[in-house]
C-alpha cells in the first residue's frame, strides 16, 4: 500500500509533529486559517493539522460561499504577505468559559473545548499575524487581519525567518466529514504542500507528476489489464486479455522458481464449512474480514479468506513420516476479504485476491534451512523485477504478554528470532525489529519494497506458525518413532497478482520486460500489399508461443507505429516490399529504437531467448 | 456422467420395457416376488420394474427378519426351480375394490391402486408360476408358490422358453425409501442381474469387476490424486500433489491448443452480484443449483454456477469493431453448483468445478468456421487421450415451440442448426440429433465418450447462444458503421477437471501417459552407498522439468520397485555401483520393461521427447 497521508488518523485538534518539518506544516495551518478568515470573514475553521506532504484546515463556509480551486492563489498569496511581518505565536492559556465565548458560534471548536475539558486538559490560544494587530480576547474577530486559534502547540519559532515563502504552496479542495464521520456536516478542506525549501517542494510535485502518469488504475486501463464492473460488484477485479497474460506469466515464474526449490503445487476450493475456521481459530478474529456465510442444509459456507487451512488438511490427509518433511504446499489461491467499500483502491485494496501462498511444514531443525531459502527466494525475485531497494520488517514477541498476547513457548519464541535474524544478517538482507508486533503463533516478518520512482509499497507477509499445526492435529512421525507436530512458514513472496501487478505497473510506467509484456511483438505491414506475408510471419510468431498482434488496420503506418509504443509493445515488426523481398522484417525495439531487418527466424530466437531470461 | 441405472428414474409400477430383454428383466422381477414370498411370506411387495443391466424388487419385511446377502443363492435357486415349470403370466382385469381387497394390508399396493383409479388406468392383475397353482382372486395368498400381483404387463411370453437359467443373478440388497422419498419408509431392495445369455451375463460381470479396479474413486485416492475433507464440504474435492500436477498438465494443453487458435484468456472472480444472474436470466432458473447468496451493505453476492456473464461483461469492458471479432475469451473458471447431498459421486458429480471453459463471440459469417475449429478441438483431444469412440448429439429446437420454448429467431434455428450438421458431416464426426432437445437460446450439442473399458462418459456441452449477448447489449461495430450484435459458442472440450480427471483414471487405470502421469520417474538406489548419486541425478532430472521422486527408503530394492509399479510411475531409474562407475542409471519403462543403462543425458532428452509428443 501506498504510505499517502490517511487524512483519517489526524488527531481532532492540530498538534505539531515533533521534526521541525512537522512545526512549520502546522504553522502553515494556521496561516491558511488566517488568511482565509480575512478574505472569508463568516466561515468557521474546526481543525488543521500537518501532515505527510504538508497541512490542510477545515472550515464551514456559508452556503454558496466557499472558495474554489480558482481561489487558492489569493489565499496563498495573503499568506505570504501575512508571513513576512510574522516573527512568533503569541500563547495565552484561558479557561474553558471565556474560550467558548470566544469561539460562540462555531460548533466544531465548542466541540473540541468540551473534550478538553472533559479531558482535564489545559486550553490554550495561539494567535497570529501579525503580532501588532492581537486583539484582546474579549473583543470579536472582525479584525482580519488577525487569527486567533485553539491550539496545543508545536510550531516554528520565528515564521518569517524560518518559512521560505516559496516551500509551500496550496494544493487543492475536497469535502471531508467533521471528524471523518459521514453522519456529520461536510466541511470544506484545503489542502497545502510544505516541505524544507523550494527545491524540495519542486522535487515532491515532479514525483507526483510521475507517479500519476504511472498510476496503475489509469494504466490498467489504458494498457487493457483489468477492469471493474457494477453488476460484478467493487474490488472484484475483472483481469482483461492482456491482465491474464501476465497472470500466465508470473504462475509460470512461480511455479519455475517453486519446482527448483521441492515444492508440491495443490488445489483447493474457494469455499469451506464453519466448522473449519472454527478448528483454525480464525473465525472469531477474522469474521468482519470475511464475505457472510452462505447457508445449506444447516450448514454455514464461508468464502475462504485465507489458503491455509485447507493445506493444513491437505498435509493431514495422508500419514507423513520425517522422510516426507519439510513439506511444501504451494497454491495461488484466490481468498476474498470485504474490505470496507470507502477503502477498496484500484489493484491495492480488492475483495478478491489470487495469493502467491505456500505453506512449509517442517521440524525445528530444518527451519531455519528452509527460513534462509524462502528469503533466498525473495532476492531471486527483487532482481528479477529489478526491485532495488527493499527492507524487511522483523515482528518480535514481548516476553510479558506470553500466554497471553502469545503462545507460551517462551524458548521457541527466542529460538526462531534469533534465527531469522541470523539469517537475515547474513543473507546481508535490510532489516528493522519491532517488539510486541507478532502475529500470536509466532514472529512475522513484513517485506517492504520501493517502485523505480521511489514509491513505498508492502509487497508481502511471512509467518512462522508455531500453533495452528498443532490445533489441526497435524504430525509426523519421526526417525524415533514419535509423532511430532511441524512447524508451519507461510510465504508469499509474489504477493497476490493484484497488489503485485498494481505495484509493477507504476514501477514500470506499463513498459514491461519482454518476457512479461502482455503484448511482445506487433507487426505493421506498410501497406495493404504487404497483408498475407505479415500474416503469415504473425502465424510463425504465434506457433512459436510469442504474444504477437497484426495492425493491419487502415490508419497511416505513423499512427499504427505511434499506437504501438503508447501500448508500450516491446517490438514493432514493419514490413514492406523489401522485406517480403529478402523474407525479413524490420525490428525495433521499444527502448533501444531500429534494429534492422533480420529473417523471422531470427526475430523470433531473439524474442525467445530474451524472453527466457527474463532480462529486464 | 455413468450412466448406470438411475432407480429415481423407474416408474412407480413395474412396467415391461419395449424391448425384448426389458420383457425378460421385467418377468424376472415377477419370478423374483414369487421366490421371496414362498421363504418370507409376511413380505409386502411394492413395486419392481426392469432396470438397464436386469432387475430389482423393493419389499417391506417385518422387522429382524429381511433376508440378507446370504440368503440370495437360495432365492435364486427357488426362482429357477419355478422358470422350469413356468409357462405363461394369467392375466384379469380387476375392479378397484376387488384389487383393494386382495392387497389389503399391504399400503404400497393400495396407495398404487388408489392412483391408478384416480387416473382412470385400467386395473390388471398378472399371476406367476407355476400355473397350476394359480389361485381365485377371493382367496388368500397362503398358497406362497404362486404370486399375483398389481402390473401393467410387458413380459416374455413363455419364461420357461425365453429365459435362459444361467442368464440371470440375484446380486445385492439395498435399502431403498418407498416412491424414492426420504420421509417414506425404508424398503429392502433385491436386485438382480439379467441378460439375454449366460455369456453376456459373464461378459458384464468380467466388465464390472474391471471398473470396480479402475474405479475413480479407489484409485483416486491409492495414488494420491484427491481427497475429500469434512470441514471443507462434501463435493468440494482437494486436490493433493498428484492431482494438482495433473491439472497443471490440462492446464497447459489447453493453452497451447487454444493460443495456437486464437483464444485470449480472461481470469474473472468466483462471486458476482444478483444483478448479473438477473440480467443473464440464470437466476429465475438455476438458483435452486446455486448456493444461496450472501449478503453485504444490503447487496446479495452469489458464488458463479457458470462463467459467461463475466465473459461478457469482460467482452462488453472495451469497445469491439468487426476487426476485432471473433473475439474468443478462455478460462479455466471454477464454478460453484449446489449439487443434493444424494447425488454427489466422487469427482463425477462434485459442488466446485474448474471448467475448460471459452465463449466465443463471432458474427453470423463466422459462425460455421468458428464451430468446425471448435469441432476439430475436440478431436484433437480425443486423439491426445486414445478415445476412439465417441458421439455427439445435436439438440434441436420445434418449430411449434418457437417464441415459447425457444427465442423467436425461424430462421437463424434453421440455418445454425443446419451449419452444425454439416459441420459434424464434413469431419465424419457419429452424431445423433434430436428434435424440441435444444436450450432456449440456440442448438445445443453434447459430447458422449466411451473409455477404454467401453464405459460411456457425458464429457461435455456445447451451446450456440442467440440470446444472451443481446441481454447484455453486447456489440461490434460492424464494416458498415453499424452496431451489430455477436452470437455466442459456449464450448468446454475438455470439460472440468474433476470429470476428465475422473474419466481419464478409469481410462488409463491410473497408468498416465507420461506427459499427465503425477509422477514421471522413480529413482532408486540398490542401497545406500547410491543415495548421493541417486540425489544427483534427482536433482538433474527436476531441473530439467521432470516429476520425479527418490525413494532411499529401507525397503528393499524388490519392495521399491513393486511400490513403483503399483503408484504406475512410467519410468523407474535403478542405480548401483555399476551405474556409478558408467555415470549411467539402468532404465525401466512401465509398459515396455527394462531398456538397458543409459547416461542421466540420454534419459532426459528420451523422456523431454517423449513428454512433449504427448504420447499414449
């Protein structure tokens, strides 16, 4: 997921953040504030804080009343003339009383004087430029040019000195429930950049620009990859032609990688009885996640929102013995999860969603072998995609919340930590460690990534399973004769083909690697004259299990070129009468430009043996 | 689907089949009531009718005292003391008081005469052997040598004469509810077999035991395939290692047939909402094969019966012009239906199915090429698989149902129908056809096969839709300018997994060709001074793409080699100190036997040739 700011977690009364970033966001806050009460003197501020790439307020505006997009100059340019006279805050603790006679009128900063003091917490006012216009708090706000706010704190000390007046500019206008709930009133939010200096700023809004040419929603579209439909229902992607070619691709790269590495491919169905989450313990802690039950006979279905217990019982179905362990059950399960309309997103927030899931029962002894290989597998696939930087996230146990928050195996705990951790330092993988934030069963490990822009992205989550084997009453019988329980990886190193195929969109603006472009080759016949002999080279492509296209449509061979790179085809194949003379095609290639005429024979060696390399 | 005997299907009153046989079976079921009577005569008889492979009778015994598997030799014997002297039925025609009256206190026989009487049916009583103890209508049924009973006729004339004594063969008892309801009471079932000679009698029984080894079931589970779960759901089977390999081996003929065709594959969600069925017009009829609907935010979401609507939705997802039709879109869906517990049967008959499924969109024009493409599919497949008997049947509509029964389009019927048959003509395909047979929206073509135990297999349907797209509002923008819209071809070749899957274990009796067999090669070393030469070439092989296993196990080499034959792996791999020595492994092929020594090399590229010509 995308790490934009989530306007949802700002806190009801602005606060600064503690960087000094953070101080001049929220002193930016209160200078929009400002600004707006002096062209807009009846509207009423609520709140504004800082936020990731900058601040936004909140104001009631009058029906009618409230500024538009066309608007935001003006604002941004009496902040600037109201910032260069303006060299501090001045702070006034008041009581509650004389605060709410302050702010008569204005039912949002009531709202929030009446938590505070419900809250035993100190009310105080910040008011701000400039300094020689302050009023009295006993008088009313007609004076403009004045901004009186109810604030905590946290902002820059000397404005006009610290503020560089062109680092911030204001960025656009949206509606936004009082506090983020949709029964309340639907304020009018205007949101503003900041960062440390104008470069900084100039920097943020080129990535941005980049960002929103690779957004993955316009792409998908535009490249034909997936879709969504009313009548199907929202996050159910619909994956198009060339979304299934891709979804070929990356099975068949997975399933590769996973033959290599001894892994056993099952399928299983998408549906299950209650009876099964209630053995695996999911259902009391993951109902709300899941679709509702479907009931028959007496018996409630469930949409499968996770692939594990049906391994689990697949790995119980027959009688296993140490010779058949580590067992590694891989599938591409497609779960589905209801996530809440209001967070669907595009390919990174869906309802149904093809896992790159396997499970690796194993004996204590061969985890931290298998541990090490599943990481290895991780690296395999960063090169593949040409994925640079990356950073795993180690979740630990907290010895005080054993038995309670986790399962009592205090030993296997620091056992399979420190393991992990071993094996992570010295696969020189990144890694951060976080206390108190494992899953119940056992140590998790998050797998963060960056796009070539620079974009954070959670690809996947890993988890060493120490309880669940044991509720199933999976076993193995071992060399002594004992049964034992396994321990139990699951992986999914590929993510699912949504999250994945959303983060390569952007990450390769649509123009992806030959072996994994939906489309690789498209052949351009210059004119009619040159139809059967292009389809006859498309047909030779074709058997030979190329993703080719004909454009022997009538528009002009410019176009016909053009459209092929806007689809971002890795190969054009033009052919005229000296190609049909010398049995060629002219090649050329998407990033390397005109390669030249070569027989079809060549064209598709080439084609093959880059595509079975997966170059990048 | 088998199609054995179906008891469901058998009228409430024994009535003779038209067929010669169908008179015998029928007479047998007659001579069966009259054995039973003379060794239990406080049995009430209720109805026995002729069945597709000879005979049952279902009697009401008093309780403790129904005759078991045991006492069939005696019944047999009694009836074939009886065939000898029996000559002739005597038949009368009764009153509905007079027939009420002889059958008193047995409720099966009154409730029949009740029916027959409301429905205006004649009454008829016919009598067996031996004539002369043929007793009065008014006396009672102590004489236990003859038997009357309540019939409609059908027999042989002269049982003496026609039937052979050795041709039939009381085989099993099984419960059975009275008129096949689970709220009646339960009746014994005696069924028997009967053919026209001891020799097709024997030839049935040879037959069946053959089945019965190669039973999909059985064997299914023997060699790992599949397994079923019971907190996963009856009908739903998981699919283990062996299994999903096979599918993966479907999977990829399928795309290789079909992207050397043209087909371009989709990948669509296994749930959709209401309003999808509603505008397909499934959801009227089909609902009660669905599983009931869940409910999200006041929206009813059902798992698919089927993948068209997404199809067409995907179809509908972008706009089409006459260039870009046929426009076919494949996937491989799985489809949920909510079979009755009753009627489940191994993976022949199961509630989640992954369906070879494609719909073509083409216009009138290409209609008959896109079908003999399709047609010529099929026959490929059959030609892959070694089945050399099969037949289609081509379902028509009625001419006087037209705009009831079936859209209103004469013409089109006429035309698409007339294409199909001289489709199936020109590629000398045995076809059938049958009048008023077809769906609501275009001719309708099913695919019987026979396996190699000349068992036959419904495999598959084919559908020509002249409805739906228009429904949906499907369209291409035609030559013309103007919108036009496509017929539909539904088409799964080959069927689901879990029917071919099925199929193909009793057609091979689990012996897979190489290219499908789970497991392709066995390697075993005589002891363990081979184990890591035996891991090396292992390893080779894997690498190469080869299922291959290892068994160092501490059974001896005798035992591993049989342990071989019996999971039918195609090849097993001997290695000793002389394989060592000569870096060879001594080759031994299921069907063909030992082949000789030969270098890990020269296995692999006999075998990657063998796989990729999917040979028998």
């Amino acid at each position: 997921m995308s790490k934009h700011s989530d306007p949802k977690d700002a806190p009801p009364i602005s606060n600064g953040l503690a960087d000094n970033i953070g101080n001049v966001r929220h002193t930016l806050a209160h200078l929009l504030a400002a600004a707006v009460k002096k062209h807009y003197p009846k509207a009423k501020p609520s709140i504004g804080p800082a936020i990731d790439d900058g601040f936004y307020y909140d104001f009631e505006f009058p029906k009618g009343e409230a500024p538009s997009t066309q608007d935001l100059p003006k604002l941004e340019k009496t902040m600037r003339e109201m910032l260069r006279a303006w060299t501090g805050f001045d702070r006034e603790e008041v009581s509650a009383r004389s605060a709410s006679a302050y702010f008569k009128g204005n039912p949002y900063k009531l709202e929030l004087i009446k938590d505070l003091q419900k809250a035993g917490t100190k009310i105080t006012f910040y008011t701000c430029p400039p300094a020689s216009y302050k009023k009295s708090l006993k008088g009313t706000s007609s004076d403009a040019h004045s901004f009186t706010d109810l604030c905590r704190g946290g902002h820059a000390e000397n404005p006009s000195r610290d503020i560089a007046p062109d680092s911030f500019k204001l960025d656009r206008i949206a509606g936004a429930y009082w506090r983020g709930d949709e029964k309340n009133k639907m304020l009018t939010r205007i949101y503003g950049l900041a960062f440390a200096s104008k470069e900084e700023l100039q920097t943020f809004l080129e990535a941005r620009e980049e960002a929103e040419k690779r957004d993955h929603r316009k792409l998908g579209t535009v490249l034909g990859i997936f879709t969504f439909d009313d009548d199907v229902g929202p996050g159910l992607p619909l994956w198009l032609p060339n979304g299934a070619a891709m979804i070929d691709e990356l099975e068949k790269l997975a399933k590769e990688m996973e033959d290599k590495s001894g892994y056993l491919r099952v399928r299983t169905p998408h549906i299950a009885k209650e009876s099964l989450y209630t053995t695996s313990g999911h259902l009391p802690y993951y109902k709300d996640s899941m679709y509702p039950p479907m009931k028959c006979e007496g018996v409630n279905y469930y949409l499968k929102a996770m692939n594990c217990p049906h391994h689990h019982k697949i790995f119980a179905a027959r009688p296993k013995s140490w010779r058949d362990m580590p067992v590694r059950l891989a599938e591409y399960g497609t779960c589905y999860r209801y996530e809440k309309s209001g967070e669907l997103f595009g390919l990174m927030r869906v309802r149904s969603m093809q896992m790159n899931d396997a499970h690796i029962y194993c004996s204590e002894e061969q985890f931290a072998d298998e541990f090490r290989k599943v990481t290895e597998l991780y690296l395999s696939y960063f090169k593949i995609f040409g994925i640079q930087k990356y950073v795993m996230r180690l979740s630990r146990h907290a010895p005080e919340n054993l038995g309670k928050k986790y399962i009592n195996e205090p030993k296997l705990w620091l056992k399979t930590e420190e393991m992990v951790r071993r094996c992570l330092t010295e696969l020189n993988v990144p890694f951060t460690e976080a206390e108190d934030e494992a899953a119940f069963y056992g140590p998790k490990i998050d797998v963060e990534i960056w796009s070539a822009i620079g974009r954070e992205f959670t690809l996947a989550t890993n988890q060493v399973d120490f309880a669940v084997p044991a509720r199933f009453g999976l076993v193995y019988t071992d060399k002594d004769g004992k049964q034992k329980t396994p321990l139990c990886i699951h992986r999914a190193p590929l993510s699912t083909h949504e999250r994945l195929i959303g983060f390569l969109i952007e990450h390769f603006a649509g123009a992806f690697p030959l072996w994994l472009a939906p489309v690789q080759a498209k052949i351009i016949p210059i004119s009619e004259k040159q139809a059967s002999y292009a389809k006859e080279i498309f047909t030779q492509l074709r058997d030979a299990a190329i993703r080719v296209e004909l454009d022997d449509s009538n528009d002009t061979l410019g176009k016909r070129i053009r459209n092929a790179k806007l689809e971002k085809v890795p190969y054009t194949l033009v052919v005229g009468d000296a190609e049909i003379k010398s049995k060629t095609a002219t090649l050329e290639s998407r990033s390397k430009g005109k390669i030249g005429a070569l027989s079809v024979e060549e064209i598709i060696n080439k084609l093959k043996q880059e595509i079975s390399s997966r170059a990048l």
